[in-house]
C-alpha cells in the first residue's frame, strides 16, 4: 500500500463479461463458487488440517493487498496483513500466516490457515493500494485462490466490473468446523465508494467498512 492520495476521475466500466464460474464439489481441480454458495473442504490424514488463500493480479503497475480477519471463539478478532500499521503477519497461536507484501503482478500475497479450535472464522478481503488511483478489481485482474492439497477454490467476483470507486472486496469466508473441516463461502461484498474502512464483524457477521480507516505503512 502506498503512502498517496487518491483523485477522483470516473472511468468507464470495462465491457468484459462476467465470469461464469462451475457448480462446487468436492475431490481434485478446479472449483470456481458463485456469490453465496459454500463448500466444506476435508484433508485426510493431517494432524492439523492447513488450507492456503492467494490473492493475485495481472495489471501491472498495481498494489493489491490480502488482508484476513480472523474472528475467535470469545468474539475478539485479529488483523492480519501487511499493509497497515496495526495489523500483524501472524495471529499469536500462530493459527493464521500471512507470506507478507507483494507488489508486482503475477507475485501472491498468501494467508496460510491452520486449524484451531479458538478460531471461529477468518474473512479474506483485498484491499486495492493508493497509488493504484481508481480502477475495478475485474479491470485489473485480481483474483483470491483457496488451495486444499491438489483441489482449488475460486472465489468469482461476478459483479466487480461495475464499481470503479470500491476498494475493498471480500471474497469469503473461512469457518472452521468442530470437526476440524473448513467451509469456504463466497461472499463478493463490497466496501461503500469511496470508503477507507476496513471489514468488521457485527454480532458474528461480517460487515463492510465496520473496521477501523486504513493507516500508512511505519
């Protein structure tokens, strides 16, 4: 994230189609899950089962950053992420990792979750950068992967190309079961225009722009 100002300047929304993304299921491949839907995923045999969520983008030039928010069992929750002050790259019970910032297109910003009974949910967002001006996610390719061993889920942002003045996405959420499975679900909510606000949990919700303004990295 960098350390400018945004000035409005409207832009056109781009004329690529939406994404049509496949029905969910479960095994090997590829799975891209449409807003609303879910799907639990299981690793046998791990002593602590662990999925892995990527962000990405293909603009180049673009900063986007990967932030989770992580919801405990006793309501209190954890920034994790690299591009604030006040967030951290690991929760302290080590449950959530963040790979730190990445800059460059093609590069990922990843959030390693490792199951554990304290974590009630993590909440995946991408945050588009200052210095990024306005432009849509689907403008500029950004894309959130959650990988399970050989399978792969897209969280499709059907809806992205309309809003060039949204900064933050939500892609999904992360639950983690008392059975020590995880269900992904597709949320794709958006920050109001204009807005600096990070997500938020509302009585166990998730919230857009219910969290604190967005600071500069020290």
């Amino acid at each position: 994230m960098g350390l400018f100002s945004r000035t409005p300047r409207p832009v056109s929304a781009p004329a690529t189609e939406p994404v049509t993304p496949t029905d969910a299921g479960v095994g090997t491949g590829r799975v891209s899950l449409t807003k609303g839907s879910r799907i639990t995923l299981t690793k046998a045999g791990a002593d602590r089962p662990q999925i892995q969520a990527s962000n990405g983008w293909t603009a180049k030039g673009k900063d986007y950053d990967l932030k989770a928010l992580v919801r405990y069992h006793d309501g209190h929750v954890v920034y994790v992420g690299a591009a604030n002050a006040d967030e951290v790259l690991a929760t302290p019970e080590g449950a959530v990792r963040h790979s730190g910032d990445a800059r460059g297109p093609g590069e990922l910003e990843t959030v390693t979750i490792t199951w554990h009974p304290d974590v009630a949910a993590v909440a995946l967002s991408s945050y588009s950068a200052l210095e990024n001006g306005f432009g849509s996610f689907r403008k500029y390719g950004v894309h959130v992967d959650v990988v399970n061993g050989d399978q792969v889920i897209g969280l499709a942002a059907q809806d992205s190309s309309a809003r060039w003045n949204q900064y933050t996405l939500c892609f999904g959420e992360v639950l983690l079961n008392p059975d020590e499975t995880f269900t992904v679900v597709n949320l794709e909510l958006y920050s109001h225009k204009n807005s600096e606000h990070r997500i938020g949990y509302v009585d166990g919700v998730v919230t857009m722009d219910a969290g604190p303004r967005g600071q500069r990295k020290a």
